[in-house]
C-alpha cells in the first residue's frame, strides 16, 4: 500500500476529523500521560485551523491539519526507503503538487527539522469541495514493501471502525478494552462515567475536561 492507495480508502474530511477526535479521547482515557500516547487531537492548533497527529514513539508520526480549505496530511515513517534522510530532501512528487492553499503546511516547522526541510515519506490533501483525496504524482522505488510508510502510518484510518482501534489498543496497552465503550465514543455520544470507568476505573470525566475540551468532544457532565 502506498499514499495513493490510502486516497482511495480515507473516508471523507469530516468523517476523518471525528474519527480522530475519537481516537484522541479514547487515549487521553486509557493514557493520561500525554506523552504516552499514540493520537492526539488540538481544536486550537493554529488560527482557524485544528490538527490530529500520531506518534508511536518510535520516530514514526503523521498530522492531519483540518480546516475551511480542507485537509492536509503529513505522515513521515523514519525506516521508509522514500525518507527524506536517505535522498537528500522529500521523495520526488510527494510534495511537488500540493496546491497552494496548503502550502504553509508543507514549510510549517512542526512539521520541518531544524533546518528546514520537510519531515514526510507521504502527503494526501482533499480541497474543500474536492470529490477525493489528492496526492501527486509519484514513481515509487521498485521492490520496496510500503515504501512510504502509508500502510502502518494510516491504517487506522482506512479502517475506521470501533474494532480495529480495540485490537490496536489492546497490542499497545496490553489491557482489555471494552469494545461497548470504544463504539460509544466513535459514535461521538457524551461521555459518560459509565463510559469512563469501562476504560479506565482510576479516572473520572471531569479528569479528562481538557482534553474534551482540546477534541471539542461532548461530555454528560456538562
């Protein structure tokens, strides 16, 4: 699988967005250390503009800047042949057509190192109004499994279902997750203690006020 791949099974921009606010909530539950944690999701990243990431911690990570544009994805997989470490900058073409709109996302230093240049091995886009997602024209290396990282990157959001985050949770965790609880959270429902506590019994709803507050998730306790 690769980048143009995963365009074609991503969901569109708003069912990605809850997808991942979900994802965020679920682990800000399971793992109150932040730092721990796989998703994240900040409404207030920058101006108009809200962003979900993943980093496992390893050197892997991806960002999804979502906004009245649309959507834009950085994913960067430090093993990948297509690294930007092993080619003297960015994979021909993987950052080439990003239109104009999100061009501020490519040379945005979060997602640079320090000196400047773009930390990505695969980039997606969707326009608002766009009919799919975008990425550009690309002669992947021959030979390579998962050249750029997209397959393990994004796989939980080419399957965005309540069980495919139950067994990533339960690999990561290594704790039973209630799937009741996960689907009652993908569902974007309130939070409930009930809820809560199915996940994690050492932790209350008003524990998690920041980072609902943060994914702009609904909470029963007001």
């Amino acid at each position: 699988m690769t980048a143009h791949d995963v365009a074609r099974l991503l969901p569109d921009a708003p069912v990605l967005r809850d997808v991942c606010r979900s994802m965020a909530v679920l682990e800000a539950i399971l793992s109150p250390e932040w730092s721990s944690r796989y998703h994240s999701f900040d409404m207030g990243w920058n101006p108009g503009e809200e962003m979900a990431s993943m980093r496992n911690g390893s050197g892997d990570e991806y960002s999804i800047v979502f906004s009245a544009a649309g959507a834009y994805i950085r994913g960067f997989d430090h093993e990948a042949v297509m690294s930007p470490y092993g080619n003297d900058g960015p994979w021909p073409g993987v950052l080439d057509f990003v239109p104009e709109v999100f061009r501020h996302c490519v040379a945005e230093p979060a997602f640079c190192d320090e000196d400047g240049m773009p930390v990505v091995t695969a980039c997606l886009w969707r326009e608002s109004g766009d009919a799919r997602w975008r990425v550009g024209e690309i002669d992947y290396p021959d030979g390579a499994d998962d050249p750029d990282g997209a397959t393990h990157l994004f796989a939980r959001l080419v399957d965005p279902s309540a069980e495919a985050f139950q067994r990533f949770a339960e690999d990561y965790y290594e704790v039973p997750v209630d799937l009741d609880a996960v689907r009652h959270v993908y569902a974007l429902r309130p939070l409930t203690q009930a809820v809560v506590t199915a996940l994690n019994a050492d932790l209350t709803v008003r524990d998690l006020a920041d980072d609902l507050m943060a994914a702009r998730y609904p909470s029963a306790a007001g």
